[in-house]
C-alpha cells in the first residue's frame, strides 16, 4: 500500500502486514514529521456490485541537485518568471515562490545554493526569511541575495549587514542579468547560451504591464519610462514602510491604533521621502504621496489582521 505525508506529500510503499489493527506512527524522512497509517478496511457484505476503482498513481516527487538550486522569491509573478527563466538559461534549476510562508518551505525541504528574496515579500518579510536562513546550521553556506533593500547611504541608520544578515544586495532593476556574476561568486557553474552578444543571451524580456487610470482626474500618460518609474516608487514605498513595521512593530501598530500614524513615525516618512526624490522624478513624485499611501494601506491590513 501507499501511505503519503500529510505535511510534505512524499509518498511511502508500505507493508499492511507490519501495520497492526489500530495502525503505525510513520516518521517522514524528508520533513521529519510523524504521522498514523492505517490499512484500508474492505467491505465484507457489500449490497450491490462496487465498481473497481483504479489504483492512484504514485507521482514521482521532483528532486533538485541542491548544488545547482536558486529559489526566487517575488510576489511580482512577471518579473519572478523573467529571472527564473534567466537562471535557468545558464544551466541551473530554479523554484519560483511568491510570499515569505512559500519561501521557507521551499528553503527548507531543498537547501538551496542561493536564495533570492525580495525585500517586500507578503506574509513574511524577505527580511525576517533571510534572518530565519542566517540562525539555520543546515543554510550556513547558502547565499542569499536581497532585491530591492539597498537605500542612500544617508538613509541608514545602519549598516545594512547588521539589519538583514544577507550575503548580496541588489535592486530590481539590475534584474536578471546582474544575477550572473553573484551566482558565480556564490560557487554555481553558471553557462551563457552560446550567442554572439552576452547581453541578449541572458536578458528575458519581461512582457509590459498596463496601468490602468483612474476613475476620476487626469489621465496618467503610459510612456513605458513613466510607468516603470511609477513602479519603482510604489515599490520603494513598500520597502520602507516594511522596514518601519519590522523594526518597530509595537510603535507602529499603537500609532495605528491611536490614529498618530504620521505624527509618530514622522523622521521615518521624511527618510523615506528623501529616498525618493533621490531615485524617482518630480513627475512621477508629483503623481501620489507614495509613502503615506502605503503606509496606511499596511496600517488598514494590520488593523483587519489583529
């Protein structure tokens, strides 16, 4: 018979001669997790003829060459796609995940090479991911590149090593192609498709997003540069909202509660402000307050949480 681990899936052939009437405790090899297996009981006195079901066919489970293994964590599914297929047109394998919870599993059942968070990943921070894999024995070697978490100098208290614990920093779009080097550097025989130009080889387009207007006021103009520009400030703006939650989680949620949001984490917002007129135009700054909306975007999804 077959017997399947309820926490992993990792399927068993066992032996219903050396399982007793109230069952046998199993212990999965892969995860560790115990679980109760019990024979199937055949009906002795069945009142009409049962039709013969099929015996369920035992998938294979995927395995992966840990040596040569990147997870990617990107809760954007375009972007995540473009830099796994880039990865693994260099001659490496690649799991795709798009929240934190998703990442340590995948982390933990394959221990991969390297690791690729995002900073601003749902559910679980690509912050607190790669602190959990930095306190893993089994994940000491492991490299772990953090998209998306480099500020202005000025903008740190400081140094990002100490916050974060990551081996590489790196941002979005420096993705895929600024991946190569650093995954040599992490040990990986990283191959280029043999082509004349390097930079196409490795460059996966990413298909192009449409944003839509809003509902009311001026048209947003959808020049490509404008809308990748608009991206790039959404997204700083979860970054840094992320961080002020993480290290600051009982300030940030009684200034939720007491409605002082902006007055309390006041020299964190101008910060985050700062970074922005650093890296994103007048244009697109003008468009939205980026930081205040995300900052109580996260604040509402917090308070339904709680």
């Amino acid at each position: 018979m077959v017997a399947g681990c309820p926490k992993c899936s990792v399927r068993y052939r066992v032996d219903p001669d050396r399982i007793g009437p109230d069952g046998a405790k199993l212990r999965c090899t892969k995860c560790s997790a115990v679980f109760l297996v019990r024979v199937p009981r055949a009906d002795a006195t069945p009142s009409k003829v049962q039709p013969v079901e099929p015996e369920p066919q035992v998938e294979p489970e995927v395995e992966f060459d840990s040596t040569r293994l990147v997870v990617i964590a990107d809760p954007d599914e375009a972007r995540g796609k473009s830099t796994a297929e880039a990865i693994r047109s260099w001659g490496l394998s690649a799991i795709l995940v798009h929240d934190g919870v998703e990442a340590m599993l995948s982390i933990q059942r394959t221990l991969p090479t390297a690791i690729i968070l995002d900073a601003a990943l749902p559910k679980m921070f690509g912050f607190q991911v790669c602190e959990v894999v930095k306190r893993n024995e089994s994940l000491r070697d492991t490299t772990v590149i953090l998209v998306g978490a480099i500020h202005h100098q000025e903008g740190y208290r400081r140094d990002p090593t100490e916050l974060y614990g990551a081996d590489v920093y790196i941002e979005d779009p420096d993705l895929p192609n600024g991946l190569n080097a650093l995954l040599r550097d992490a040990g990986m025989d990283v191959s280029l498709p043999e082509t004349g130009d390097t930079a196409s080889a490795v460059e996966v387009p990413t298909p192009p997003q449409v944003v839509a207007p809003p509902a009311t006021g001026p048209a947003i103009d959808e020049d490509p540069e404008r809308t990748a520009e608009r991206e790039r400030a959404h997204r700083l703006a979860r970054i840094a909202v992320s961080e002020m939650v993480l290290y600051q989680p009982e300030k940030f949620d009684q200034a939720r509660r007491d409605g002082v949001l902006e007055q309390a984490l006041g020299l964190e917002i101008q910060e985050a402000r700062a970074l922005l007129r650093q890296r994103i135009g007048e244009e697109v700054r003008a468009e939205s307050d980026f930081i205040i909306d995300e900052l109580h975007r996260v604040a509402k999804e917090r308070g339904e949480q709680a």
